[in-house]
C-alpha cells in the first residue's frame, strides 16, 4: 500500500512468533513420544509389555498396554493407515502439518524405546556418563544440535556464508584426527553424508592421490599403466566399498575379498598379501586397502598394524619391490569411537598408520543421524584430490607460483565431492563440548560393560549358544538359539534360519525389536547395546528370548 508520498510504507514480519508457536505445538507431541520410551522401561526389564498409566480423554489415569517401540504395519497397510495427502491446490495449514506429524510419530520406529536393539544406532544423541551404580546421566545434546542447524539453514561450502559453523568443522575434525594419531598440523577431516560416503571419498582420494592422470582420463590404460586397478577388503567388510568402486568406474570385480580368520573374524594379513600379489600376477594395479574397525555383523576389528606392515613390504616408494604405494583406509564407522576410552583404543592399535579413517559419531556416540568423519593426516590431499575450478563458488588465493602451495583452505566443500553440505560436525561438537572426553570414555566403556553381560548371560543359558566372542569385540552380541528339548542348534541351516526369523518377529509383540544374519549354520540373532542400554533390559531380553523361543518350537 502507497504511504501519503508515494512511497510503500514498511512491512513488518512475525517470523520469530510463528516459529516459536510452531515449536510448541511440535513440542507438544514429541515430549511425549520421548516420555512414553520412558515409561516402558520397567516392561523391558520384565521381558514382556507392562500396563501403564495414561490419562483418558477425562484426565482420569488408567493402566494400559501398548507397544511403545513400534506399531508394526506391512507397507501396504500402512500405505492406508498414514493416508498421506500432499493437497493440490490450497494447504491444509498447521492443522494438516501437525496431524501429519501425529501419523509420522504413531507408525515411526521409537529410538529412544530401550527394546531398540536392532541396529548400529541408537536414540538421538544419548550420551550416558556412569555417576553411580544407581545413578545415569544422559545428555540430549541432539535435539537442540538439529534444532539449530534447521534454524541456521546454511550450506557448509564456502566459508562466506557459514564461517562460525566452518571453524568448528575444522577444529573438530583436527580434535578427532588426534586421537587416531594424525596430530600434524593439517590433520583434520570433513563430514560426509554417512559412512559410505566417507568411504567413497577416500577411494576417490586415494586414486586421485597416488594416480593424478585418474582426475582428467579416468580409469583409462592411460592412466593406469600397469593395469586396473584392485581394492581389497575383508569378506566380512561393509558393502559400501563394493558400491564405492561401481561408483568410480572399477566395477565390483575389482574388489577382493580377504579371508577371516574363522574365530576372531579378522581379516588375515597373510591372505591380503597373497591377494596383492596375485592381482599383480593377473595384470591389475593393487591400489586401496579397506581395513575395517568394528565389523557390522561381528563387530571384528582388523589387525592394523599387521596390514600396514603388509603394505609396507607390497607396496610404496620405499618398498625394496619397487611398487607404487597402496593406501590404507580404516572404515571404523561403528567401532572407531572406542578411541575415546584408554581401556579399548588397543583395539585400533596401527591405525595412525592408515591413509584415511572413516568414523561415525552417529553409532557408538549416538549423536544425530548422519554425522560421518572423514579424517587424514593432512587435509592438503583431500583438497588435491577433490577440487575442482568453479570460480563462481570458490574465491581461494592462487597457488604460490614456486612450491605450487595453497593457501590453507576453507572452503570445505572444495575438499569433498559435494556441494551442498549440513554441518553435521556441529552434533558431534556441542555434545563434546557437553560431555567432554572423559564423558565419551564412559559411554563407551559402559557399552562395553553391556554388550559383555549379555554374552555373559547368553554363555550361561542352556537355550543359546554363542557365535560372537565372549566378551564380544565391539557392541553386538550373536547367537543362535537351540534348547537341550529340540537337541541344541540344528544341523539343517534352513531350521535354524526359520527358528531365528520367527522369535525375532515375535519380540516386536513384547517390545524388542533385533536383528539377524546369515551364518554358517543359517541365520543367526544380532543384538547391538548402546551407550543407553540399562542392565535391566538385557536381563529382560534374556526373559523374553527364553519365553517366545518356547512358543516356537512348541508351534
């Protein structure tokens, strides 16, 4: 509207208002997702569903049972049951937003439920710190994390726009690439979008590190003179490296798996050494080395220092065979983070020799889905490796004309292969800076301690018998079920494997919910503990392990 001059009088906004308006209204039903996970402990130290108090539509508390981890739905049911409706025309306001978020609350998975025990995460950002035998700490330093970044709404590219969250992810990352023994002055890393994509990047890395044609010609004889190349992993590595080298162009082929070693499941140094060099025997380039710290069925950790001894001799400029270098990744997604804890970081002992380390604080740390690490001894590579002209974007200095050195970059999407980046360090960082490292060291200490009663248990029960190690090497325990009545664990993969998947679905009534993996005599149960996991609810899977195995095998 025209002022008396001419002129449009100011407008005003009220944005502030309506967010916090809006985060009240969320509040409200969130608070109570949390509370009901809560509430539901008791049930899961009994091993099966509780009644509890709710107060009716008079306010008046009544017991009730409910399933608080999950309304088990098939996806077509639920396909009804949500009744999604994204309106074409006009929208359906905060009354369709918030009815949309009760359907996404009622029919999700509840993390924060202690019955989820499923897989290699956990609740947001649940870092428990022992104070006493009877007494538990948790921070939920997570849900203010993601509350911020959604309130900054920025893009972790270039330092212009996002300098204050720029520092953190640079002093963060230096901080972490301490621990593992890269403590140059460049050490440091990036955040990827989860362990995948940091493993992604560091092959890319490493072929356009140790092979620079590779960035211009790509996987051409050209560039790779003595053949394709050939990564190598262990068979009970993590299929992202699989994925990794169909993305780059090498085709799953070119992975070799590495025998375990049948009992710790480790990958045996030995066998990589006949798998490098039989890959030269056949005319292909040995060119990256996935090591893995905290394997995803069995939780293994590789024998690092044993590997880089191997590619110490097979390989690099030094090697008296005179072969090109082979890089050393440590995909330690889930089990890095014990290198916060002085009484498991022996378990990674060699991994300051490695190339490049993946690590993810979104597992063993439980801080928010995603927050992956990317972490080498000196980010100048992973700026070699990665970056790419765009002047529109990057305003870095140039080169100085006679070492050919950068300036030291901040512009940290110039180190990754994305553009587009969330500052998932922040996560990482606020809870640090909460919890401190010694907080850290208890979480994982004590999900250690949890892990190892539960085998402990398991070990003693007459109905179970263990496959992992006891204590186990990491956070999952595995195990089959096979009682004295139907004569121990079958001989036939294919009863065991029925056996399993229908006590693992009938938990999800009693309020577990488990996993399971295929194993040499069929499928086996995969129990992960967290920082979280209280010594009650391992006591109480037991129960109901017992319990629903029963009704199995009598069925």
């Amino acid at each position: 509207m025209n002022g008396i001059n001419g002129t449009a009088k100011p407008q005003t906004l009220n944005r502030a208002d309506e967010v916090e308006h809006l985060i009240d209204a969320v509040k409200a039903l969130i608070i109570p997702f949390i509370r009901a996970a809560d509430t539901a402990v008791p049930s899961r130290a009994a091993g099966q569903l509780l009644p509890t108090e709710e107060a009716n539509e008079n306010g008046t508390l009544t017991p009730v049972v409910r399933n608080v981890l999950v309304d088990a739905k098939r996806p077509q049911e639920l396909v009804k049951a949500l009744a999604l409706d994204l309106p074409e025309g006009e929208g359906r306001g905060e009354e369709g937003l918030l009815e949309t978020i009760r359907g996404v609350l009622r029919y999700s998975v509840n993390t924060w439920d202690q019955g989820f025990m499923d897989k290699l995460y956990a609740s947001t950002n649940a870092v428990g710190l022992f104070l006493s035998p009877c007494s538990f700490l948790v921070t939920v330093v997570g849900v203010a994390s993601e509350l911020l970044l959604a309130a900054l709404n920025t893009n972790v590219h270039v330092y212009q726009v996002s300098p204050a969250l720029t520092i953190l992810e640079k002093h963060t990352a230096h901080r972490l690439a301490a621990l593992f023994g890269f403590t140059g002055p460049r050490a440091g890393g990036v955040t990827c979008q989860g362990g995948s994509s940091s493993n992604l990047t560091s092959l890319v890395t490493a072929r356009n590190t140790l092979y620079p044609s590779t960035k211009t010609l790509g996987n051409s004889a050209s560039a790779i003179p003595t053949g394709p190349f050939a990564l190598f992993t262990s068979v009970h590595g993590h299929y992202s490296v699989e994925k990794a080298a169909v993305t780059c162009g090498m085709g799953s082929e070119a992975v070799w798996t590495v025998p375990v070693d049948p009992v710790t499941g480790q990958m045996d140094p030995e066998e990589l050494r006949g798998a490098i060099r039989k890959a030269r025997a056949e005319g292909q380039t040995p060119l990256y080395v996935n090591a893995t710290a905290g394997t995803t069925v069995l939780g293994s950790y590789d024998p690092l220092a044993a590997i880089a001894d191997v590619l110490a001799s097979e390989g690099g400029p030094s090697a008296s065979n005179g072969h090109e270098k082979i890089w050393l990744h440590v995909d330690g997604s889930w089990g890095g983070p014990a290198i916060f804890s002085p009484s498991q970081r022996y378990k990674l002992a060699g991994v300051e020799r490695a190339d490049s380390v993946t690590v993810n604080p979104h597992k063993m740390l439980n801080v928010p889905v995603t927050c992956s690490f990317l972490l080498v001894p000196d980010t100048a590579v992973l700026h070699r490796a990665n970056t790419l002209p765009a002047g529109y974007l990057f305003h870095a200095g140039a080169a100085d004309p006679e070492t050919g050195e950068v300036p030291e970059p901040w512009d940290l999407a110039d180190l990754t292969l994305q553009c587009g980046r969330r500052a998932d360090s922040l996560k990482l960082a606020l809870a640090w800076v909460h919890t401190g490292t010694d907080g850290f060291a208890a979480a994982v200490d004590g999900a250690f301690a949890r892990a190892a009663q539960l085998a402990g248990l398991l070990e003693a029960h007459e109905d179970f018998v263990l496959v992992s190690e006891n204590p186990p090497p990491c956070l999952q325990v595995c195990f089959y079920y096979g009682p004295p009545g139907v004569g121990g664990v079958s001989d036939d993969k294919a009863v065991n494997t029925a056996r399993t998947k229908a006590i693992v679905e009938r938990l999800v009534a009693r309020g577990y919910m488990i996993d399971y993996a295929p194993g040499e005599k069929g499928s086996f149960f995969r129990v992960v503990v967290n920082a979280l996991t209280l010594p009650g609810t391992v006591e109480g899977l037991v129960k109901a392990l017992e319990a629903v195995g029963r009704e199995v095998v009598k069925a």
